[in-house]
C-alpha cells in the first residue's frame, strides 16, 4: 500500500533527477557553473614603518601588518601562487597625519615607498592603492573636513594630488575609495594630463557606510580617530537603484572597472551591476567580513577553511570578476596544492 503510493507521485519527476549530477566529486566537477581560481583574487595587504616589523591586526586573526620589507617578500609569495593583484594600505605614524591629510600626498610616504620597492622587486605582479584621505587625516575621515562636514570638491585637488604621486610611485590600478562626487573624473583626466594614460581607475563605485569595515581602521590605525561617522559620503544600505547610478557616473567619467563593498551582505548589488553594465565588476570581502569567518573558526563554530572557500566561490556566482580577500594567499595556496 504505502509503496504503490510512493511509486505513483514519483510519477510526475518523469525521469527527471537533479542529484544525478550530484552523486560523485567528479560529476560535480564537470557541472559546476562557476569557479574560483587565484587569478581572481586581489590580496590586500596592510604596511608599516620599520625593518622585519609585523604587528597582529588583533580583530584579524592571521592578518599582519608588515613593514616594507617584508611586504616586498609578501608580494613574492602571492605572485609565485598565481595571484594577479596586491592592494596596499599604509597604517602611517601619527605624527604624520594631520587635518588636512597632506602626507597624502608626499610622494615619499608609506605607500609611495612600498609601492616603488614592491614594483621594483616583483614587476610582475599588480599594485592597486586607495585614493582616500582616512590613513592620513587626524579625524579618520575620507576626506578634509570643515565644521564637521566634509568638503567634496576641496577633497578633490587633494586626491588628484594622492593620485599622481601613487602613479608616479609605480601604482598600475588607481582606486578611488573615498565616494566623493565627480572624483574620478577629475582624477582620469589629471592622470591623462601628467602622462599616467595607462593607469587604470578601479572605483570603489557602490560604497555603502558598513559596521563591517570596523577591524580595517583598527588596521590602519584610523578608527579610534573618527568623530561621528562617514554616511554623509557613502551609500545607505536600503539602497540599490543608487548603486546602479554611481556605477553609471564612474564608467562615464572614465572607471576602468568598478567595485561593490562590502561583499558578502551586498551579493545582489553585484548581481545588478553585472546584469546592467559591461564593465568588469569587483567584490570586495570586507574585514569584518573576514573577521566573521576567521573568528568563528577559531570558536570551533565553523570550518574556516571550506567556509572560505563557499563565501568566495558565491561572489562569482554572483557575477563578480574579482575578488579582493585578506583570504587571497591562504586560497591560492589552496588552490595550488
Ligand atoms: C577607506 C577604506 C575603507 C576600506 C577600504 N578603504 C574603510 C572605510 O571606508 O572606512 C575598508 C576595507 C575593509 O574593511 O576591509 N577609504
């Protein structure tokens, strides 16, 4: 009785079966859609002052930052793996950061340092560096700061100015991550003007004001500087037509590619934005992003290892061409093996 009945609704599959292509680790490898390979993964790595220095991002277990040194031996590693892209981002000295950023753009700073030694040392690989004022301001803030507000096109000719020297220092991709309005056309056609027609522009296009970037300022030393907080520049997260609106103003102003960020909570972002435009499209796996993962392995809560791999292979589900990971190395490794 009970088994004619079973038999009957099975009736309506009429040999359809979806676990077929899932009985065997082979099979699931000839049907799966997507794939994660080192080749898309950006390793943004944090830079300090000193010889043989590296100091614990302590809300980042695994994450150091490194002095230059260092970081040079660092870019060597990733790009012996295969990986295509660093990111760099200087923890400056505090007396280097001032109200107006200046240090910015000195073309001898951190970044312009690490960024000289590490094309010198490894050309092969790529080197990616923010444009935004937060390393380098006494407020933590993106950009310069006038009775609590933050001045767009002020900011600008700062930025610009951050921007050549980083291309002079052997920057190969520029990344605005500041979200300030008309910057990366202001920076495309600086760029043009002083030579530089062959560095790219990755704009940090829908940037939204996170929670998750919490352990990135412990990073670079700018979150127990910040007065109040940075939604009167980047995006609010109920939104998602206005993400579609600033990546539309930085392709036309001239963005080589573009960036979601956070990643994880903002997949569909990604989603539209690869849909919409035809433009390669970037992902950002934030810190606290980062921190979830690794902090929960450490609990014993969850595998980091197979918890990594699943949480960057949906961002190319999701239509990502990249992904920027403190995770690269690691996943690389992986990969390789
Ligand atoms: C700053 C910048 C931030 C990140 C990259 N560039 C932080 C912020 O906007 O406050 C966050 C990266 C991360 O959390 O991993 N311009």
């Amino acid at each position: 009785m009970t088994e004619s009945w079973i038999k009957h609704d099975m009736d309506f599959l009429g040999g359809r079966r979806l676990r077929r292509t899932r009985r065997t680790p082979w099979m699931r490898d000839l049907v799966r859609e997507t794939v994660l390979t080192q080749q898309d993964l950006i390793w943004p790595i944090f830079v300090i002052e000193g010889q043989n220095e590296r100091t614990a991002v302590k809300t980042m277990p695994g994450v150091e930052r490194l002095s230059i040194d260092l970081a040079v031996k660092a870019a060597k590693e990733a790009a012996a793996e295969g990986i295509p892209a660093l990111a760099l981002f200087p923890n400056t000295r505090p007396e280097t950061r001032s109200e107006n950023g200046a240090e910015a753009y000195n073309p001898d700073n951190l970044v312009c340092r690490a960024l000289r030694a590490i094309k010198d040392a490894v050309p092969e690989i790529g080197l990616i560096a923010d444009v935004a004022l937060d390393p380098f301001t006494s407020h933590g803030h993106d950009g310069l700061m006038r009775d609590g507000h933050i001045l767009n096109d002020e900011t600008i000719d700062v930025l610009i100015r951050q921007a050549l020297v980083q291309s002079a220092a052997g920057c190969d991709i520029i990344a605005p991550s500041d979200m300030m309005d008309g910057r990366i056309g202001a920076i495309r056609t600086a760029m043009d003007q002083a030579g530089y027609q062959d560095t790219a522009i990755m704009a940090y296009a829908a940037k939204y004001a996170s929670a998750f970037y919490g352990p990135f300022r412990e990073a670079v030393g700018s979150g127990n500087r910040l007065t109040g907080d940075k939604r009167t520049y980047q995006m609010d997260f109920g939104n998602s037509e206005e993400a579609l609106r600033e990546v539309a103003m930085d392709i036309e102003e001239g963005a080589d590619m573009v960036m979601v960020k956070p990643g994880l909570p903002y997949l569909d972002i990604v989603r539209r934005v690869k849909d919409n435009f035809s433009v390669p499209v970037f992902a950002y796996q934030v810190s606290g992003e980062y921190a979830m993962i690794a902090i929960a392995a450490e609990a014993g809560a969850i595998d980091r290892q197979t918890a990594m791999l699943e949480s960057l292979g949906a961002f190319k589900r999701a239509g990502a061409s990249g992904i920027l990971t403190y995770f690269a190395l690691d996943v690389a490794r992986f990969l390789n093996r």
